[in-house]
C-alpha cells in the first residue's frame, strides 16, 4: 500500500489501479479528458533511480494505460510529461489528446493545446460527482484488464 506521500497526488480517492511498482490516479486537474498520473512507489526523484522491477513493470502499466483510454475515449494521441517539480517523486502525468471536444457525464471536454503539447494551465471545470464517475469509469476498465 503507498504510504501518505500520495496523498499530494489524490490518493485513495483518486486511485484507478495499483500495480507492483506502480500506481495510476486520475489528476484532480483535468486538462484533457482522463488526465491521468502515474506515479512510481519508489522512494527516488530521478527517473534513473527507479529500481530494476519497477523499470520491468513499466511496459505493462503503459500498455494498459494506453489501451483502455483508446477503449474508453477514443483519444487520438497520448502525451506523457515527466516533469517533477512540484512533486519531486517519479511520476508522469498522462494527457489523453483530442482533435476534438469529448463528452462525459454530461460535462464537454476540450483539449486547449491540440495540435501543439498539451495546455496545462488549463483546466476542464469538472463537480465532484463527475470526477467520482471519472474514476470509478477507469477504474472499472482497468479491472477488466
């Protein structure tokens, strides 16, 4: 179980699958439709540092990542941004990308940046019950898995 360290990134509400090495949240901040996190459990903030399992794992989690926001949301690429700054822990954020607007429980989803990268200042305005239903729609599909 990861410790309280990822709680920074919405853990346990925001947890879709968690893997050896591995877990996957979905990011309070939707910049695209299924913004999603993956974050490493090791203890190490280089991408270099991660331990030989967790680098074995990877292909796994990233094909199952991939494959079912394709199923899920027909997402026309996929960005991943490893950047941390903010959060110093190996972790990528995942940015579904659409040449078009996406619909979800009701709420229209843009993606700011298509064609160029991903617009992370931006944010879709998504309540509470839409992110739960967010999570819950991932977390079923990963199930599946």
């Amino acid at each position: 179980m990861p410790d309280e360290s990822f709680s920074k990134f919405g853990y346990p509400e925001a947890l879709v699958k968690e893997y050896s090495n591995w877990i996957v949240l979905c990011a309070s901040k939707q910049a695209t439709l299924a913004t999603l996190l993956l974050v490493c459990k090791d203890k190490v903030t280089a991408f270099s540092k991660i331990s030989e399992a967790s680098f074995a794992e990877l292909p796994k989690v990233l094909r199952e990542v991939e494959n079912n926001l394709q199923k899920l949301f027909q997402n026309d690429k996929i960005n991943y941004l490893m950047l941390m700054m903010a959060n110093p822990e190996v972790h990528f954020a995942v940015f579904p990308r659409y040449a078009k607007e996406r619909k979800f429980a009701g709420v229209t989803f843009l993606d700011k940046g298509w064609p160029s990268k991903p617009d992370t200042d931006f944010a879709n305005e998504i309540d509470d019950r839409v992110f739960t239903e967010l999570v819950s729609t991932l977390k079923t599909a990963f199930e599946g898995v």
